[in-house]
C-alpha cells in the first residue's frame, strides 16, 4: 500500500508540470487523471469501517448504554411499594427455608434429647462430688463409689433403676419406669473420710436401661435433684406395662314361654373400659350390643340351648397404644320342652351346672329332681366366672418415644433459630442465582 500511494504522488506531480508547460485551453480539453483502483479499494474499505461497525463493537456500545441505564436507575430512590413486592417475591423462599430448616432442628433435638433428658431436667450437682469410675452395672446389681471434696459437708446418695425405651435412656418421666432405688440412702461425708460404695438391685442389662445417681441430701423429689452420674445401655425393650384386668362378672337367664331374657349381666375391670358384647342365644343367633342386660329372645324349637356373652373392652398401654380386647365367654344353658295336656311346667335351676330346665312341677322334689340338686330359685343359675387378667403386654424392641424428647425450653430455641437459618440462607441463595442468572444475560 504504500508502494502505490509513492506512485501516486509521482504522477501528481507530473500533472502540476503539464499544467505550467501546456496552455489553457489544452489543459481544460485534457482528459482528468485516473486515480489507482487501490485508492478506491482503500477509500472504500475506510468507508465501509465507518458505516458498518463490527459485532464485537456492538456488544461493547450495548454495555455502555446498559450500564449507564442501570446506573441512572440505581440513583433513583426505591420506595414503600417497590420493597413490598421484593418482600412479597421473597416470603415464599424465606418461609420454605424455614420448614427445612425447623424440620431440621426437630430432628436434631430428638436425637439429642434421647441422650439426656432426665439429666438435662435436673439441676447440676455440686463440683465437690467425686465419682470414681462413673455407675458399674450388671445383671445382679448396679454400683457407684462416691467421694466428697472440702467444703461438700454431709451429703445423702440413691441410685436409681429405670427401665428405658432405648439404649441412650430415653426421656425422663413418662417414657421410664422405675425398677428399684437405693433403700435407705446413703450417707457419704467430706474429705477425710473413705468413699462410699452405693448400690442398687438391677434387672437383666440387656434390656434398655438408666441409672441414675441422685443428690437427696434435701429429700427426694424426683425430678428436680441434681444427678451426679449417669449409666445407660441394653439391646432390647423391656418397660413393663401397667396391669389391665377385664372378665364377664355374672350372667343370668329368666325363661319365658320358650323365651330367654338376659336379666343379669356384669363385668370386672380394671384399667380398662367396656366397650359392648357379643351374644351368641345357642339357635345360630348372634347379635352385638352395647347394652346387654334386658336382650330377650325367643325360640321356635324345643331343646337345650347355650347363651354365652363375649365381653369387648379397650384400654391404652402405657408405651404402645390403644388395645380392643375380649374376656373369656360366660355361659348359660337353657331347656325348653313343650309339656304334655293338662300339665303344669316350672322352671327350676341345677345347681351344679348352673343350667335351667322347665319341668312338669309334679316331678319337683322326686328322686328325679331332689331338692338338694335342683331349686326353684333361679338366680342361683347366674354364673360367675372368675375373673381372669391378660399377660402383661411391653411394647415391640426399639419402640420410638411418644413424644418428642422433652429438653426444656432449649429445645425451642434450637428449632426456632435453625427456622430462621434455615429460612436466611433459603432466601440468600435465591437470590445469590438470581443475581447470577442476570449476569448470564448481560
């Protein structure tokens, strides 16, 4: 380029010499002179650089003008209802990181919960309290030797033996049953004197378990002494339940013309509640009923029948919910027989078999029906059966506490402050993409 741009200067100036040697009228008839093609070429290149900008200038003029739009808008002052509509977006976020973060900590204070509720709900002990080699348990016995420092005075100690829903012990109270506690306490003394060994009676240690070793210099209220140590393990569950005790009390026929109504019935319970019956009249005839005395029936035969009752009452078990169980059937024959012309039927009671028969009245008191084995009053025929109580019921291994882990008020304020993390980070992480997703498209 600059080799044709020297060329073209040569013949300018060429030209300027014609022009002083030729005359005017010559020069005008003289044809113009032809600029190089590269000239133009290069003309037109400068040209079409100036009219059509590249792409890549393009995008840099678009990030200008951005730029200078978003910063005139970062001037302007953001009022109520811009924030409102920010916070109306973001609520939704906050409050899903919230769940998540509750969610969480609900989690966390169960699991922890289940390690120390019954110490975390007593006071701490004192620091003068020394106890050698923490609480030794074992199938016979569980054992803990205790020392007291300067300045602990005279202090009174008990073990206690809790039956536990888990191997870390499980919540204090409801979910514990007490096995066995020191009796009476013992007394330990200060510095000077020789450690104390107390000891407490044990259960099988493969079922759950927590000792404790409780302060009761001031007397013992369970719950709110300081516990000095605590020893908790097992495999398996083995919290015994409350006794629950149900059965048929009584159960009385009165006969009619070939009719039975039941005109005695009772049931025995305890920590339980009756619910109904089944009565089963002997014919194929099965009916339930809440309310069974005064159920009347009548049958379209001669013949010996069996009423029985099946009593249905519900209880709640201690750690595993509600129960709908049955007592054993009691029972209660009744004849009838159609009497012959001119006869006179009575229904009179065996005593033995508590069965009630209607006979010709002739025959009462005869060899065939004596006085001592037969009697015309009948409610001797009500039977009693005795009561019987069902085995004792524990719940199935590794049953999970009712409730959630009882640790006081810190348990709220784990689960509230992980709800507000929770829902802080949901909400900066939103609009940490957000942010990145704008900066994608500028």
């Amino acid at each position: 380029m600059v080799i044709i741009m020297l060329k073209d200067t040569k013949k300018k100036t060429m030209t300027k010499k014609m022009l002083k040697s030729k005359p005017v009228s010559k020069i005008s008839k003289a044809k113009p002179a032809v600029k190089p093609r590269a000239t133009k070429i290069v003309s037109k290149a400068k040209v079409t650089t100036k009219s059509h900008p590249t792409t890549a200038s393009k995008t840099v003029v678009a990030k200008k003008a951005r730029k200078s739009v978003t910063s005139k808008k970062s001037v302007q002052p953001k009022g109520f209802k811009h924030h409102a509509k920010r916070i109306y977006h973001l609520t939704p976020k906050f409050i899903h990181g919230m769940v998540a973060g509750a969610f969480v900590g609900v989690v966390l204070v169960t699991s922890l919960g289940i390690t120390g509720g019954a110490v975390n709900a007593n006071p701490a002990p004192a620091g003068c309290i020394k106890v050698t080699d923490g609480i030794n348990v074992n199938n016979a016995n569980a054992n803990a030797t205790v020392k007291l420092n300067d300045g602990c005075g005279v202090r009174k100690f008990v073990l206690k033996a809790y039956y536990a829903p888990n191997d870390k012990g499980g919540a204090f109270g409801s979910q514990q049953v007490q096995f066995a506690v020191t009796t009476p306490p013992a007394v330990v003394k200060t510095a000077g004197h020789e450690p104390v060994k107390i000891h407490v009676n044990m259960f099988d240690n493969s079922c759950f378990y927590q000792v404790d070793l409780v302060d009761v210099t001031n007397g013992d209220n369970d719950g709110k002494n300081p516990i000095a140590a605590v020893a908790t393990g097992g495999k398996k569950d083995c919290r015994p339940d409350q006794s629950h005790a149900y059965a048929c009390g009584s159960l009385g026929l009165t006969p009619g013309d070939h009719t039975a109504t039941i005109s005695t019935f009772t049931t025995t319970q305890t920590n339980a509640t009756f619910t109904g019956a089944t009565i089963d009249w002997g014919d194929n005839t099965i009916v339930q009923a809440t309310a069974v005395q005064g159920q009347t029936h009548k049958y379209s035969a001669d013949n010996t029948y069996t009423v029985s009752v099946i009593a249905k009452f519900t209880y709640t078990g201690r750690f595993d919910g509600v129960h709908n169980v049955t007592a054993p059937a009691c029972s209660q024959s009744i004849t009838f027989a159609t009497p012959p012309p001119n006869t006179k039927l009575i229904y009179i009671c065996q005593i033995s078999s508590k069965q009630i028969v209607n006979i010709d009245e002739k025959l009462f008191g005869t060899p065939q029906y004596p006085v001592d084995q037969y009697t015309k009053d009948l409610t001797q025929c009500v039977v009693v059966p005795p009561p019987t109580a069902p085995p004792t019921t524990t719940p199935p291994t590794n049953a999970p506490p009712a409730t959630l882990a009882n640790t006081g008020p810190g348990a709220v304020l784990v689960v509230f402050g992980l709800a507000m993390i929770g829902g802080y980070v949901f909400h900066m992480t939103h609009r940490h993409v957000q942010h990145k997703k704008r900066s994608h498209r500028a």
